[in-house]
C-alpha cells in the first residue's frame, strides 16, 4: 500500500517533500481546485513509513491508505 495526497484538499505546503526517506513525493506542474502546485506519491516508491502524514498541516490531505483517483498527477 501507499499513502495518497488528496490533491484537491492539498494546500501545496510541502512540508511532506523533505521528510520522505525515499523521496517518493514530488511537485507537479499542476494547480489544484484551489489554485495552489501539489505534490504527488510516487507509489512503487513509497515505503508506508507515515513520515508525510505526521509533516502535513492540512487536516485531510493525506491519506493512509492508496486511493490513486484523489491524488490527480
């Protein structure tokens, strides 16, 4: 499994970016529903270590579990 960033509730803090052991987690071109850059998990990458959801401050825009169809690459 692998964490998902909720691209629509993220608020492109990345404060998820440096504490991935992995560096699984990686910006997008994109803006979002609000306007704002968002990163992306890279989920043949990710480890599950939860590193990103403890770092976010947005309630909600990360996910423990894969949902690909919230996190819009």
């Amino acid at each position: 499994m692998s964490y998902t960033i909720v691209s629509d509730i993220c608020e492109g803090v990345g404060d998820c970016i440096p504490v991935c052991p992995v560096e699984c987690i990686h910006w997008t071109e994109k803006t979002n529903t609000k306007g704002h850059k968002y990163p992306i998990i890279d989920d043949s990458t990710c480890i599950d270590c939860g590193a990103c959801l403890s770092a976010c401050p947005v309630e909600g825009a990360i996910l423990d579990d894969w949902q690909p169809e919230l996190q819009k690459p």
